[in-house]
C-alpha cells in the first residue's frame, strides 16, 4: 500500500458508509441539499431560521476567479492584489459575472460577505516544489509580483504562466489546505468549536456545525450538487446558457454565487467525472452531506465518540477523494505537456512557427504546476513521491535551448542546463505513471504511459534508465 494515499482501505470500508440510506436511526429524511439545516443551539434567540452558514468561503472563491482574470488581462500589481491580498469594501465582482443566458445574482464581493481576502488563508508550510524556499503565502504574493511585469501573465523568457500557476495553487493552497488541514483536521478536535456550544456568542449555529460548513464551501460545489449529474456542475461552471435552468435552484431568475454556483476543485470533480470513469463530486458532496447531517442529529449537544468516529470516517472519504481528483489533474495536465512537446518538436524540425504551441505548452505547464504543488498544501508528508514529483517536472518547463530554471537568487529565476524536450516527454510519461501507482487515479484523462517504450526506444538506453 503506498504511503501517500491517507488510506485506501479505510477510504473503502467508509465510501460504503458515505452513500448512506436516506433516512436516520430514528427514521427523519435527511437532507440531499446542503442547506437549511435546523438551528439546534440551545436558547438560541435570534433571527435566523436554519443553521448553515459558508459565505466567507464562497467570498473567497469569487476572490480567485475575479484576480485569475484581472491576471490574465495584464492588471496592475495594485489591482491583483485588491483582490488577493486586502479587505477593502466595494470592490466589484471581476468573474463570474452575467452572461447572456446566464445571470448572476451577486455583482459586488460585499453582498457575499465583508472582509475577505485570500493571502491571510494561504498554506503558511514551505513549498519544496519551487526554488525560494518560500512559504506558499510567500510563494503566492511572489507570482503575483512577477506577473505584473508581464504582458498578460505570461513570461516566455521562463515559461510560465502565471494566470495558471496562481489559479490552480491558490486553489490548492488556499481551498484545500484550509478544509483538509484545518477545518477537517484540528477543528474537528472534540475540544475545538465543541458542538454544546454556539461558533461564538449569539451565532445560530454550533461549533461543529460552522466547522463543517466552512470545509464545504471550500470544495466549491452548488448547495443541490446531488441532484445533478456531473456534466450539468461542469456546464453550470462554465455559465453554459442551457445550463441555467439546472444553476438556478431556487427559480428566482438568477444563479447565486454562494449555493448555485460551481467553483474550484468542484468543477475539476465534475470535469473528471462526466467521463463515467469516476464519482469524485458526488463522493465527496455526499460525504459532506451526511457528517452535517450526523452533526445536525446531535441536536445540540457534543457529539459522542461513536459520532466523532463516523465523523471521521466521512473525513477520510473527503480527504482520499479531493486528494486523487488533484492527483488526477497532475495526470491530465502531463499529458497535454506531452503533447504540447510532440508538436514543438515536429514544428520546430519543419521549421515552423512554434510560437502559439509554445504558448498552449506554457499555459499547460503552470496548470500542471499549479496543480502538483497543491499536492503540497493537504497535510501529508508526500515523501519520496514529493521528491519523484518535483524532480520529474522541475522548477520550469524544459525551455527552446534545452535549459530550465534551476534557482532563484536575489529576486530573480535563474536557469540552467536541462535534459532535451524529448527526454521531458519521457519524464511526462513517468510522471502519469507516478500518480497511477502513488495516488490510485482512475479517470487518466489524456493518457500517454502506452507511448513509454517507443519514445525509450528512440532515445537510447540511457535515458531508459535514467527516468526508470
């Protein structure tokens, strides 16, 4: 069994678990929705009528596609970081705004909630998968840096693209590492936020209950995901027009962006699973459903160790799952750099214009980038599986003159010697195998281990033994 994986076997016994019946012990429905939860803190005096709350983290999805676009649109150091690094009232919503077909309730990061930002919940542990030796906070503020002395978020001289490397590790070190190292780990402590007691005074929810809240909303899925197919969260996300009816549950005309809208890992959940290979969204939506629903049965009081066990097992579910589903993205995003270098090379020996694929080839990268330094930010030591994952994709994409970026010193990225792109095609290759035989991923989008021994072969030896 690798080590990576938090635990296949208990991840098994618990799946069985989490698709549970629709009824208690004692025989009440339990909800397929995730919302209107009842209110069960004792004495509660105040106004509200169920007892769910996440909107701060809903804020702070909406904060990281409106500064992926204002990235991508070649925004000022001053703007990105409005949207990354303060708190200031009024900013309006950059993305997901309306489109025809397709209207959006929110317009302004108020009307979802007041004071967020994405920097002061960004992993504070050190990232071995970029050279600094930087926090990723420290990491995040950096690529926003560089990329303002870019031309719309992409630098050639290094290969990256930065609207791709901060999306795809804000998700990771923002959404992931706060529900799967915090909120699904130290806050579920039995003396942490204890369920006897309210979140804080006057609140209508218990400790428990916002914990749990706060590590949904982080995973980014519509609040009515169980009552969707995999393919209606992934055209929701992408504000298809004729998936407007499905977005808007509440049929008032609009798609709310705190329980209608999909974000984040949700949506890459549902990419994977609309091939019919895997259930990532739904396990996970259902896993979440069914502790809320463990926690709302405790009616108020702390939970007992029988509970907190089940609880658990839930939590192994989410933890197994939201793990793979990023391990499946490293697979996907490998993949397409594969393929991005087969084309550079025909066109570069053609003597073609390689420019739009070295372009597609960059952009790729940094999801692929983005995505294996999330692995990072989930509370496992990764070990030497860490090691094989950053030594196979390297501090940058393998360059035109066969160099790499190899360090950064004072301030800058500095590049060195490489292996050949074709040898980088190779490692592309092991580094599939790498996340089928440490992570267990199943969907394998854009698979490419079956071109392992030809593309060996025209190589030599050496490099065989080298990437073995």
């Amino acid at each position: 069994m690798n080590k990576v994986l938090l635990s296949i076997v208990a991840a098994s016994v618990t799946l069985a678990a989490c698709v549970t019946t629709t009824a208690s012990k004692k025989g009440q429905a339990q909800a397929t929705v995730y919302a209107d939860f009842p209110i069960t803190v004792k004495n509660y005096a105040g106004k509200k009528t169920h007892s769910v709350a996440y909107t701060g983290q809903m804020a702070r999805h909406v904060l990281h596609t409106s500064a992926k676009k204002l990235v991508s649109k070649g925004a000022s150091l001053d703007q990105t970081t409005a949207y990354f690094n303060t708190k200031e009232p009024g900013r309006i919503i950059i993305s997901p705004v309306s489109k025809d077909g397709f209207p959006v309730l929110e317009t302004h990061m108020d009307t979802i909630s007041k004071g967020k930002n994405l920097s002061g919940k960004a992993y504070k542990g050190l990232i071995s998968g970029m050279p600094g030796n930087l926090t990723g906070a420290e990491l995040l503020d950096l690529m926003l840096e560089k990329s303002a002395a870019t031309e719309k978020g992409f630098d050639p001289l290094t290969g990256y693209d930065y609207t791709q490397l901060i999306s795809k590790f804000t998700m990771g070190a923002v959404f992931y590492n706060q529900a799967v190292d915090n909120y699904l780990d130290e806050k579920l402590a039995a003396d942490v936020h204890p369920n006897s007691k309210a979140y804080k005074k006057g609140k209508a929810y218990t400790g428990k209950e916002h914990v749990w809240d706060e590590a949904f909303g982080y995973f980014g899925a519509p609040a009515h995901t169980m009552e969707l197919t995999a393919a209606e969260v992934y055209g929701i996300a992408k504000q298809k027009a004729d998936s407007f009816d499905k977005a808007d549950y509440n049929n008032d005309g609009k798609v709310s962006l705190v329980t209608e809208m999909a974000f984040a890992h949700a949506y890459y959940a549902a990419s994977f699973d609309k091939g019919g290979k895997t259930t990532y969204l739904h396990t996970i939506v259902q896993a979440f459903l069914d502790g809320r629903n463990l926690i709302s049965s405790a009616n108020g009081e702390a939970l007992t160790d029988d509970q907190r066990s089940t609880l658990m097992g839930y939590v192994q579910v989410i933890k197994v799952q939201w793990q793979r589903l990023i391990a499946e993205a490293v697979f996907k995003y490998a993949g397409s750099v594969y393929g991005d270098i087969e084309k550079l090379e025909a066109t570069i020996e053609a003597n073609g214009d390689a420019k739009k694929i070295y372009r597609k080839y960059a952009k790729h990268w940094g999801e692929l980038k983005g995505f294996a330094l999330a692995l990072e930010a989930g509370g496992v030591n990764l070990g030497e599986t860490g090691v094989n994952l950053n030594r196979l994709i390297g501090y940058s994409p393998v360059l035109l003159g066969n160099t790499q970026v190899a360090a950064f010193v004072g301030g800058e990225f500095v590049q060195s010697s490489s292996v050949s792109l074709s040898e980088y095609r190779v490692q592309m290759i092991n580094l599939q195998k790498l996340m089928i035989d440490d992570f267990g991923v199943e969907a394998r989008n854009k698979d490419v281990t079956a071109n392992l021994a030809q593309l060996v072969n025209s190589l030599g030896v050496a490099t065989a033994a080298e990437n073995d």
